[in-house]
C-alpha cells in the first residue's frame, strides 16, 4: 500500500468540525434542559394553583350563600 499525502490547506478541518458539532450538540442539550425546567415550574404552578382554589372552595360557607 501507498501513503496518500495530505492536501495542503485542510489541515486542522476536521478539529473544526469537531469543535462545531460538540458547541452545537451542548446548545441543544442546554435547551432540553431549560425547556424540562419549564415545564415542570409551569406543572407545580398549576398545581399550586389548584389546592388554592380547592381550599377557597372549602372555605366557603354554603349556607351564607
């Protein structure tokens, strides 16, 4: 078998291209987890949300209606 020499000029291209993917592969596992983040305060809100209204319910007193 026969070395096949390098091209001059693309030394280092594909360090470059590693760089870019792993900076976009982290960008893209940063917003999994924000938007996971986002979801479950956004699930706990309406929770919150429903036990107030479930004890205001409670609270009232149906015979002063």
């Amino acid at each position: 078998m026969t070395a096949v020499a390098p091209r001059q000029g693309e030394d280092g291209a594909v360090s470059i291209l590693v760089v870019g993917l792993a900076t976009a592969l982290l960008m893209v596992a940063g917003l999994l987890y924000d938007g996971g983040q986002i979801l479950s305060a956004r699930r706990e809100a309406f929770a919150v949300a429903d036990n107030a209204a479930r004890a205001g319910a409670q609270a009232l007193d149906i015979g002063a209606l």
